[in-house]
C-alpha cells in the first residue's frame, strides 16, 4: 500500500502532493515482468497517474494516461480513480538498453520522443476530457509538466522517481506534483522555484528517508504549509467476469456464434492484471443479443 500526502499554502495559492509509491510499482513489476527500465517507466506513468487521479473531485472519475513514444517499451498505459489507486500495461515489457549519459536508466530511450502523451479524463459527463501534448523527452516528468502548462494552463511542477535493485525488486518509488493557482504572487513563485532549485531527486530524498508528508510540506517551505489531506493508494485493477462479458458481447452476435461453433472454452486476460476469465460455448452463445 502506498501513501499520498496533499499539503497547501498558508495563502491557499498553491497544492502540492507527494506520494511514496514503492509497493505500487513493486507490484508492477510483479504482474508485468518488467526489465529495470521499463519497470522505471512505466512506474513513473503511474506514479503521475496516481497523483492526478487524487486530485479527482467525484467518485467513479477517472484519468487516464497513454504515452506513445516510439521508443522500444512500445505503448504505456496508466490509469486512476479518484482515490490514486491504478493500474497499468506495456506493449512491450522487456527492454534491454544502456545506462544513459548520466549513468542512469535510459526510461527516455526506452519510450522514445517521436510521439504524445494523452490525457483522458471521464468525470461522469457524457463526453471525457481528452488533452494531447507531443512528447519532450520520454523522460515523463518534464512530459507531464508540458500537458499541464500547455493542456490546462495551470503552473505546474512534476518529480518521479523509481530506483529499482539489481535483482529488478523496487527500492523505491515516488513523486510529487505542486500547482499554483493563478493568483499565487510573484514572492510565492520565487520560493516554490527556489524550493525546487534545492530539492534533491524523489529517490534521493526517500532512501534518506523522507516520508511524504516531509517531502510535501518541503516543497512548500518558506509559505507557511499545512497538511492539508492523505490516503493510501494501491495497485488496484477493477476487471471482473461481468466486464469481461460485456466486452465479449460488443464483438457482436455473428462473432459470439462463430466463436462457440468452435466448441472450446474461450479463455480472455486482463491486460492490467493478467487474470483469465474462461467462458464455455454455452456461455458464449447465451450473451448474444
């Protein structure tokens, strides 16, 4: 179970959460097999995932994060309720490539830079939010800052980190976000920037052993900050046999009869958790119409 931790200004000119989402990721690696970078990558995705979908105001809203790249690693997909909890999925889970410039992992080289990161947003309307902004280094990050500056016009600060073991286990894994209202002035942007100037990396910070609420109320030192909320966030995927059946019932009756006159169970795998829902013949035939 991870941890997100909400604080705010004195002046309520700007938010800022932190999340320790080490057994979240921890889980991903689990679940999809994930070489070290791709684990990195995708972790990051859901990370920011995560703290978007916190800042959700209804239950049953949801966002969702898709990056197309064009790097190896292929599509990522990342997706959170209201609450943080997400889940997530890979095109492509191992990747092998070098340590990059800086002796890290090259996430952006795996997920590439010719491509979009796209937000959708459901929030029970009849139409989701759809927001689409091209890819700045693959790195997400810097990309998440990008959607938010460009997509919703809203100042915008974004930390993810995931620093996994030689044996591809998760050390650990976080973030924040930090957003200023439009009536933030200028002294308050002055210290968030100087906040941000002397910040060390989210992994750093954590394997010194920094919680959240620590990390979020750093970020808003010098502006009088109070915890403002928290929750406990997990990986968390929502596929059940009645939404599989639905899912098998848009195929159509043709495809529903053709596929029981095969005579074999047919067996369908959530993409987010890898659980299998079997469906006999006589099951098939029985969701036509």
């Amino acid at each position: 179970m991870g941890i997100l931790k909400r604080a705010i200004a004195k002046d309520a000119s700007v938010v800022a959460y932190a999340i320790d989402a080490t057994d979240i990721v921890a889980e991903i690696e689990r679940i999809h097999q994930t070489s070290a970078v791709v684990t990195a990558a995708l972790g990051r995705l859901s990370i920011a995932a995560s703290l978007m979908g916190y800042g959700l105001k209804s239950d049953g809203d949801s966002v969702t994060l898709r990056v197309k790249g064009g790097g190896p690693a292929g599509q990522l997909v990342a997706v959170a309720d209201n609450w943080g909890n997400v889940k997530a999925d890979v095109e492509q889970p191992v990747v092998e490539l070098p340590l990059n410039a800086m002796g890290k992992l090259d996430v952006g080289g795996a997920v590439g830079t010719d491509g979009t990161l796209s937000v959708v947003k459901d929030l029970g309307l009849k139409e989701p939010y759809v927001g689409m902004v091209p890819l700045v280094s693959g790195e997400i990050a810097e990309d998440i800052t990008q959607y938010f500056v460009t997509s919703e016009q809203t100042a915008t600060a974004c930390g993810l980190g995931v620093l996994v073991n030689p044996d591809l286990s998760v050390q650990v894994a976080g973030g924040y976000l930090i957003q200023l209202l439009p009536f933030a002035s200028d002294a308050c942007i002055d210290t968030i920037e100087n906040n941000l100037k002397n910040l060390p990396p989210v992994t750093a910070m954590m394997t010194q052993g920094m919680t959240t609420e620590e990390i979020a109320l750093r970020l808003l030192e010098g502006l009088e900050p109070n915890l403002l909320d928290e929750g406990s966030v997990r990986y968390r995927c929502d596929c059940s046999r009645e939404r599989t059946s639905r899912v098998l019932i848009a195929l159509g009756n043709q495809e529903l009869t053709d596929l029981a006159a095969e005579a074999k169970p047919v067996t369908v795998s959530c993409h987010f958790c890898h659980k299998e829902y079997t469906f006999t013949p006589e099951e098939l035939l029985a969701l036509r119409n």
